[in-house]
C-alpha cells in the first residue's frame, strides 16, 4: 500500500537490543514515505515492541495499547516482540489491536499492511520458535554520538527464570565482514561510539547466516573492529561471566577504541540459588572475572544484573549475595525483582517469596548500587577523563558519558556538543532526578 505523508509512532519495551530493532523498523517504513511522531499525537500506525523478561512488560504493554487509543482511537495497532511471540493471542484479545507479529517477522512488517483502516479481528502472523533461526541485521542511533549495532540474537542457555530462548529462538549471529561494512557505514554518518548488543553476545560466531555456517569467535570480532578508523569508541553491551576470556579482557585493556567498562550479569551471589537459576558458573568464577578486570583496568566501570525474589532464596541467601556484591570492586547494579514467567522450569519451584519481600530485597539492593556508584565516581573527582558530549540540550546544559561511563554535565557548548573532549571530574551535584558529578569545565552525572 502507499504510505507516503502516513504517519507513525514507535514505542519500544525492554534491552537496547529491542531499540536497535524497532529503529531498524523504523527507517524501512521512512523510506516508504512514513513520518514519524510522537505517540501522544495519534499516528495513522503504532508500533509496539515488547518485551517479556518481566510481568511489568506485559502490563506495560497493555497500558501502551490503551495510550494510543486514547490518542486516536482509529489507529492502526500494530504488537511486535517477545511478549507476541510468547503470547500472541493474549495479545490479539486485548482491544484495538490490529496486528501481532511473531518474532520471524517483525523486522518486515511492511510486507503485512496491506492499508491502515483497522480490522475487524486481529490479525496473527507467529511461528514456532524453532522457525526462529535467521539472523536480521539491526542497529540503532540514539542521540547521533552513539549508535546500538546488533551483532547476535538468540540464546542456546536454558536458565530456568528466562522466557528468552522460547521467544527468540537459537543463537545465531552475523558474519564479521557484515558487521565491519555496518560500523563502517555508521561511522560515516558521524557516529563516534558504538556499543556490541545482542542477547548472548559472548557466543558469537555460533548459528549460520545465509545458510552458510561461519567459525569466528567474539574475539575475533572484536580484533577486527579495533581496526576501524575514524570510530572513537566501543563499548561490550553485556557479557555472560563464563564467555568473558582471559583473552578478551587482555584485549580490552590494551585497545585504544574498546573503552574500560564491562556490564556482566550474575543474577545472584549465593551458589545454592546460582545452581537453581541453571547459571553456567559459581560465584568465585565471577569473583575472578572481576578482579582480573580491575588488576588491568583499575579505573574500569563494572556494571551487575541481579535477581531477587527467585523461589527458595532465604533471607540468609539474599544476605550471602547482598555481602558478596558489597566486597567486590563493582560499579553499579541492574535490579530486577523476580517474576513468575510462563513456560519456565522456575514457575513451578516451591518455596515462593512474597512480593512484598521480592520488592524489599529490590530496594536494599539499589541503596547498595547507589553506595557503589557514588563511590566509584567519586574515586576519579579530580582526574581528566575523556567524554563524548551528547549533540543535545537539556536546560542549557549538554550530558555525556566517560569511557569507564560515568555520566557528565557541562554548560552546552555547540562546538562540543557530539564531539570527545577531555574534563576533569568534580564533587556530585543534583539536577531533578538524577545526580550527577561537576567538573571545572565538565560535569558528571
């Protein structure tokens, strides 16, 4: 159908790898003629790509649904993502959906609009999982310094909590000449950083593209786009612990573009529930990830993905992983109170954890993120560290990041602005809800 002067709005749920997709979504039906705006204008079509790793992303995404009605009640709903392809006719029931398309698809929704008047019933494109197996190149630019390329999808772990695997399928990945031709092109339209993302980057070089198999490893990908030139930056989304080398950490403290910050999920430091959760690795192996990354970066960020709530964790389980985290040399933490999630192996462990304890643990746990990054940033006040400005305003000041990501303010200077510039880090200050940290010509958030 002609699209041309449609318009459409994009709300997207969950990991940087969902923005990079729905981006990619995004400039296809760009190029068919669409403009995008703002949901709360009440496009011609609305996208939204969900998530499941939670029940809040469910709920979310009806709430979404409801939004956008309310914005124009004749759009066309189009539910795309983990939650469609987990749940498609949970989705299809709710009202005003028009279209839900599996995770096979939906980087081609174009191909299934055949116009906007909205349909009588929903309409359902899904697939088994196991039809889940080609690899779809994505990426993403945010605030045009930072660019989020897709390098692999799927996961072939079996964690009993995660819904993951059921709803996009098995690893799988790009061949690296494709992924250097993709950072090459987005090097050209001005990105300074780019960052790895994928759900289990660490297995990259496993699956087949183009029905041919390909035998690299995530070193390997790494080693070549360390050659790029005209790139400042890369950064390692998430790594699993037990796919984190000795090789790759060596690699990342002697590289020039690879910046000192790694984000490693544990999801819990008590062995017993570790072994619950089917993690591939016992706490010391993360203890030692650790360590090893701070002996060759000692100014490296450290970023922890953490459950609390799992079925059977006692207070002396969460206590065990609460001290755990606290001795170690970490930066900040990801905390995700645990859900029942459909289909898993953890749905139907004993011993479940009231939700108000689940949500007690959770904030414990931030007060401790807040201890660890504070401290970590306040550790580096008074040394010059290399930041890319973001290229844009928010009440006459620009942000950006360092290379070990501790977030900075300075007064916009269009001249900096999407650019790297050095600044020496100061004392914390706050701006609405978020704190940050001031330097003499920078600030840090």
């Amino acid at each position: 159908m002609d699209l041309n002067g449609k318009t459409v709005a994009f709300h997207t749920l969950g990991c940087k790898l969902n923005f990079a997709e729905t981006s990619t979504i995004a400039r296809d039906l760009n190029d068919a003629g669409m403009e995008k705006v703002k949901l709360q204008k009440g496009a011609d079509l609305v996208v939204i790509n969900t998530c499941s790793v939670t029940e809040k992303a469910d709920s979310e995404c009806r709430s979404i649904v409801r939004k956008a009605l309310r914005a124009n009640s004749n759009s066309f709903i189009v539910v795309t993502g983990c939650y469609a392809q987990l749940r498609p006719s949970e989705i299809a029931a709710l009202e005003g959906v028009d279209l839900v398309l599996g995770g096979a698809d939906k980087l081609y929704l174009r191909k299934f609009i055949y116009d906007l008047d909205k349909f009588e019933e929903t309409v359902i494109h899904s697939c088994d999982v196991s039809e889940i197996n080609n690899y779809d190149s994505a990426y993403s630019i945010g605030d045009r310094t930072r660019a989020f390329l897709k390098v692999q999808d799927g996961c072939d772990y079996k964690c009993s909590y995660c819904t993951i695997p059921m709803a996009r399928g098995i690893s799988r990945s790009a061949p690296v000449n494709q992924i250097i031709l993709q950072a090459r092109n987005l090097v050209k339209t001005g990105v300074k950083e780019i960052v790895l993302t994928g759900v289990n980057i660490g297995d990259y070089g496993k699956g087949e593209f183009g029905n041919k198999k390909h035998d690299h490893k995530f070193i390997d990908l790494l080693k070549e786009l360390d050659k790029l030139s005209g790139l400042d930056r890369i950064r390692i989304s998430s790594i699993e612990p037990n796919l984190l080398t000795d090789e790759i950490i060596e690699f990342v403290s002697n590289s020039e573009k690879f910046v000192p910050h790694l984000h490693i999920p544990l999801q819990s430091g008590n062995n017993e529930i570790l072994g619950k959760m089917k993690r591939r690795y016992k706490r010391e192996l993360y203890s030692e990830r650790v360590r090893e990354i701070k002996k060759l970066m000692p100014d490296s960020a450290i970023g922890v993905d953490v459950i609390v709530g799992f079925p059977g964790e006692t207070e002396e389980h969460f206590l065990d992983s609460l001290n755990f985290l606290n001795n170690l040399p970490i930066s900040y933490l990801h905390v995700f109170t645990y859900s029942e999630r459909p289909g898993t192996e953890a749905e139907n462990f004993d011993n479940i954890i009231p939700k108000v304890e689940r949500k007690a643990r959770n904030h414990r746990l931030r007060l401790l993120s807040v201890k660890k990054s504070r401290s970590f940033a306040e550790s580096h006040k008074g040394t010059l560290r290399k930041v890319l400005w973001e290229d844009s305003m928010r009440k006459g000041r620009m942000y950006g990041y360092t290379e070990n990501y501790i977030r900075v303010s300075a007064k916009y200077d269009i001249y900096k602005a999407g650019n790297v510039e050095y600044g020496y880090i100061g004392g914390i200050q706050f701006d609405d809800c978020f704190e940050f940290y001031e330097s003499k010509d920078a600030m840090a958030v």
